[in-house]
C-alpha cells in the first residue's frame, strides 16, 4: 500500500491544507497567544516556537504524508489554527497518530475543532494502519477535553512522565469502536 499523502481536508465550513514557509505569521499569532498557549510549556521566543512547528510540520510531510494543517473557514478563507495528524513513537510507550487541534480565541465556541477532530480521525483510520487514533492532552485543558469526547474518544490513562514535559491524558477510540460507529452504506 502507498504511504497515505494528507494535502486536503474540506469540512462543511473549514478548509484544512498544509503549511507552507510563509505561514510564519499566522503560526506566530497563535503559539504568542497567552489564552492558546496556557496548557503547554512556556517558550523563550514564540517566534522561533513558530519557526520549529512550521519546519517539523514540513518534515512529517515529508516523513509520513501527514501532520497539522492550517484551518481556515472556507466562508471567507481566515486562519484560524490548526488541526490535523501527528506521529508519535515515544509517548505512550508505542506508535500512534494524534488528532492535534490548537485554534486561537476567536474561532472557540464554534464547534469549529471537533469538526476538523472529526474529519483528522476519519482521514486517519480510512488511510494509515494502526489500531486506535488517540489525542494527548494536558490534564489541565478541559475544552480539549471536551472535544476529544464529542469525537467518540475516552480517556484511557494519564501519563506524568512523557517528551512533552507536563501531565497528559490520552484520549483513545479503537479502530473496532470507530468502525461500529459509522453509518454502513447498506
């Protein structure tokens, strides 16, 4: 089988696409947000914070076909986070495809990152082997929270000790659990 190449992801009101070098500003706007950034570790430049996400996102490209993608509202074309997949190796202990979502103030309360959640996991499970699509969220973060549960996911575990430096929780849904919620076309 091809390795899986996300380029696109078009939801009813959001266009998912991947980031080029010259979203610098838009990523920037987002990691010097205070409100975005309270559940992960401080950063001594958020510029170059925004430099390092742009290029690793780049990489996975590259890498493995997918990683975040810019979110835009396909309404007028703002940015306004991002959303999408990332590789895991070293979190839980085994490999994993997170479902990412970071969007700034502006865009909460829409519904806007469990609809692009929703689109990230289905692209997931429709295109990358592997048993279960989790989400890794700080312990403190409850609108991730609440979005990783309205995208059919339930926590399985906290984790004190990882890469990311703070307590996690992993959301887990299991290709069995997701597979015996879609629709069947019969």
């Amino acid at each position: 089988m091809p390795r899986p190449e996300l380029l696109e992801l078009l939801t009813e009101r959001l266009r998912l696409r991947r980031y080029r070098e010259n979203d610098l500003e838009n990523v920037y706007r987002l990691v010097s947000d205070p409100q975005v950034m309270r559940h992960f570790p401080a950063a001594n430049d958020p510029r170059e914070r925004a430099k390092r996400m742009i290029d690793y996102s780049l990489n996975s490209y590259a890498n493995f076909g997918y990683s975040v993608l810019a979110a835009e509202r396909r309404s007028d074309g703002a940015y306004i986070g991002q959303v999408g997949l990332l590789h895991w190796d070293d979190v839980d202990g085994r490999e994993d495809v997170e479902v990412a979502y970071m969007l700034l103030p502006g865009a909460w309360g829409h519904g806007y990152a469990t609809e692009a959640a929703r689109a990230s996991r289905d692209w997931a499970f429709e295109r990358v082997a592997g048993d279960r699509v989790v989400s890794f969220i700080a312990v403190t973060n409850e609108p991730s929270m609440r979005v990783a549960e309205r995208n059919a996911m339930t926590r399985i575990k906290r984790l004190d000790e990882n890469r990311l430096g703070i307590p996690i929780y992993v959301y887990a849904i299991s290709r069995a659990e997701w597979e015996g919620d879609r629709p069947t076309n019969s």
